[in-house]
C-alpha cells in the first residue's frame, strides 16, 4: 500500500480520488498477514468461481472475502474510537481530507 498515499490519520489510502480503509494497525504482524493470505485465497475463489460460472462457489467465494476485510478492519465496525465518520469509498474531495487531498494530488 505504499504506493498510494496514506491519509495524515493512517485511517484511508487514496486510488484514484477514492478514500479506502486501511487495515486496523492494532493487529499483529502474524495476525495481519494470516488474513491477508485468507483474503487473496477467497479472491482467487471468486476468479475460479466466475470462470466456471459457479453462483454457489462465488457466492460463497464473497462471503469468505467480505469475512476477511472485516477481520481485517478494512470493513465493518471502524477500528478507531474517537467517533469520526467512517468515509470508506468516499471520494476525497468531498470529505474533511480534501485540503489533503489537493496537496498529494499535485504534480
């Protein structure tokens, strides 16, 4: 994720405009990278899924990614206990990151 700016909170990375939640930094090493592996494993079901255009597979396949994103504090309850909004998905601009984002945007 070092490729795409980090919000000064540690709270979202920015693609393409959009805020994104990063993982709770809360978790331990061991921890984060167990469900990493867990996440890339259900998105590869989901491919498999897809192509063999199984909605049983992919529907399960989804579930297991959604799964992991929660345990990872990517979805779900916030991991943070000061009361701020989530904005997940927001774009950037329109939220209290926005004097953020104009400065990471320039070139």
């Amino acid at each position: 994720m070092t490729a795409h700016p980090v919000t000064p909170d540690g709270r979202y990375f920015l693609v393409r405009g959009r805020l994104w939640r990063t993982s709770n930094p809360a978790l331990t090493e061991e921890a984060r990278r167990m469900l990493v592996s867990r996440l890339m494993t259900a998105r590869r079901a989901v491919r498999d899924a897809l192509r063999a255009k199984d909605r049983d597979a992919e529907t399960k396949a989804r579930a297991d990614v959604d799964a992991a994103k929660v345990a990872l504090g990517e979805r779900g309850p916030v991991w943070w206990s000061d009361g701020a909004p989530d904005l997940n998905r927001h774009m950037a601009r329109t939220t209290a990151y926005a004097d953020w984002f104009v400065k990471v945007s320039q070139p």
